[in-house]
C-alpha cells in the first residue's frame, strides 16, 4: 500500500473494516473541533483589531491550512508517528489502532468542554494524552509509554511558552521603536494590511502542524486496519487535504467566535501594530520549531506573543483572569484527556 490513496479505495476500505470506518468519523470529528476550538487563534488577533470580518478571516485561514499542509507534506511525507513515538504496543496493530480511536473520543469530548467555556486547547497534547492513557489501560501499567519521547514534549511545552513570551515582547518593541516618528494615521492604515498577512501567515503555519498531523492520523488508521504500523513511503492525496481544510474551517465557522473573543479581545485589548506584532513572532516561533523538530502548540504560541504583546505597554494591561484559565487548561489536559483515553479504552475493550 504504497503511493497515493484514491478516495474510492479509501470509502471501500471503511465500508469493509467498522472499526477504520468509528476511526474516520471520530478523526473528522477532531478535525472539526481543531477548527471550532484551535484554528481560530490564528485570527484571533486581525479579527478583534477589525482588520477583517469573521467571514473573510475564516476563508483565508482555511486557504491557509490547506496550503500549509500541502507545502509541508513536500518536505515529510512520513507523519503521524505519535504512536511509535509516545507509546508502545510491541507490534499488536489491534491494540494500537483501539488507542487511537480512543484518543480521538477523548479529544472531542476535552475540546468541547473546553470551547464551552471559551478557553483554547491544544489538540496536540490532547492527543499525546489520549493516546498514552489508551496505551495504560490496554498494557495494564505505563509499561506501554516512552518516558524519554514525553520528555520533548514537557520541553516542548515549557519552551514555547516562554520563546512565545519573548518573541511577542521584542518584536512589539522594535514595531514600537521603527515607528515612532511615524503619523499615526499612516502607521494603522500600513499596519491593518500587514496583519492580514501575518494572520494569513500564522493559520498557513496551523496548517503546516495540526493539519498534516491528523491527515496522517486517518492514513494509520487505514494503515493499522491493514497490518501495517507507519506511514512510511505513502503521498498523502490531494482530495484528504482538502477534506481536511473544508472540515476545519467550518468548525471554525460555527465555533470559531468564542475563541476569537477570548484570545483576541478578552486577554488583552490590542491595536492592529500590537495584533500585527502577536502574529508576527508566533508565526516565526512556529517555523523555528517545525524546522528544528520540536514539538510544540501553535495555541501555546500565539497565546503567549499576546501576552509579550501586552507586556510591552505594562503588565496590568494582561487580564490575568483569563491568562489563569487558559493556563490551568493547558495543565489539566494531560492528565484530563489521559483519563478520558483510558476509559475509552477500556470501553472499546469490551467489544474487542
């Protein structure tokens, strides 16, 4: 099974195999909560500084993650290894492909709890966490789980908080010092186009991470479901992509307000140089990461430039209420969806 997947194999395979076919429709469902609850911090900041209307925000975001994905599958074409990496099933396809459908119910269950308070989350540790409390409940112990793999991710997480910080601080500061002679007038009218762009550039990166990550979630689903255990060597088909972009930006469509609201507005009221500034260093950050092989949240990124952002008029400008909840989120959904993922597991077990 090597090559492009045609869509008429890929609906036979799911009409032949049940559990590839719970697999597809839970991973659509995470796809669609990505853009009800993830997608939308990429324009968060263009939408609350009035740059651009919901609508348009939400169509260029979906270009963008398409795009981002179609680029990025040109450098790597083997994705979706969370499951060699993180876990272990020692060669058990079954076991592993169980894991995976209840990471994805895990996920979808989290992320909704979470947008309905209007808190953003991170799909990618959601996943990690669904997935090693799947691996515990089906090896009976954290035998299943490569402590040295959680590592990266723990840095992963500690890294981009802080690198996020830092980059939103210093480009705000050097936005503020090459434009303090200019009209203002002048300045918001530049500013206003450049924040379309780094917007454009900031959901072209979401889709660079999280698109292509569960683009290849629905490949090892299919492949597990077949005997095989990686992705390796297979092109990832154009129609998935676009499969993947449409069922994003609609959840984000649908969804995508709440957040915008907390994100763009609530946590700190900016001006379109600072929305500019916000995007601008999360978009850097996440090229870095992406290039340099560490994992890390596009959520955790852009959420923390914000703050940098802010910090550079003076910290009371943060709403640290909302800086709080969205901190605690990010805490809890480790052991939160690792939970969730066990218990499907071992409701999955049942009709094993």
């Amino acid at each position: 099974m090597l090559g492009e997947i045609s869509l008429s194999y890929f609906i036979d395979q799911m009409m032949t195999h049940p559990v590839l076919f719970v697999t597809v429709i839970l991973t659509l469902g995470v796809i669609f909560v990505n853009g009800w609850t993830d997608a939308p911090n990429a324009i968060a900041t263009c939408v609350s500084t009035r740059c651009m209307k919901v609508e348009h925000a939400i169509f260029m975001a979906a270009i963008c993650n398409f795009l981002g994905v179609l680029l990025m599958t040109l450098f790597n074409a083997s994705v979706a290894m969370t499951i060699k990496n993180m876990v272990n099933f020692k060669g058990d396809n079954e076991a592993a492909l169980i894991a995976l459908v209840a990471a994805m119910a895990a996920i979808v269950i989290w992320a909704v709890g979470a947008w309905y308070f209007g808190i953003p989350t991170s799909e990618s540790h959601a996943l990690i966490a669904g997935l090693s409390g799947a691996a515990i409940a089906l090896q009976g112990g954290f035998s299943g789980i490569n402590f040295s793999e959680w590592k990266k991710v723990l840095y992963g997480l500690v890294l981009s908080t802080l690198i996020g910080f830092f980059a939103g601080y210093v480009v705000c500061k050097m936005v503020v010092l090459l434009c303090k002679n200019i009209e203002r007038k002048k300045a918001n009218g530049f500013f206003k186009q450049a924040q379309i762009v780094s917007a454009a550039m900031m959901a072209f990166m979401h889709g660079a991470q999280d698109g292509q990550k569960f683009l290849g979630v629905l490949l090892l689903g299919l492949f597990l479901t077949n005997g095989r255990d990686d992705t390796m060597g297979v092109v990832i088909p154009i129609w998935m992509m676009v499969l993947c972009s449409v069922v994003m930006g609609l959840g984000t469509s649908i969804g995508g307000k709440k957040i915008i609201k907390s994100v763009g507005m609530d946590m700190v009221k900016l001006e379109k140089y600072q929305g500019f500034s916000a995007d601008l260093a999360a978009a850097l950050c996440i090229l870095f990461s992406t290039l340099s092989g560490i994992p890390v949240s596009t959520t955790h990124m852009k959420t923390t430039a914000i703050m940098g952002v802010g910090a550079v008029k003076r910290l009371s400008a943060i709403n640290y209420k909302v800086v709080l909840d969205m901190i605690l989120t990010w805490v809890f959904t480790f052991p939160g969806c690792g939970l969730i993922g066990y218990v499907m597991a071992k409701i999955f077990l049942i009709f094993r």
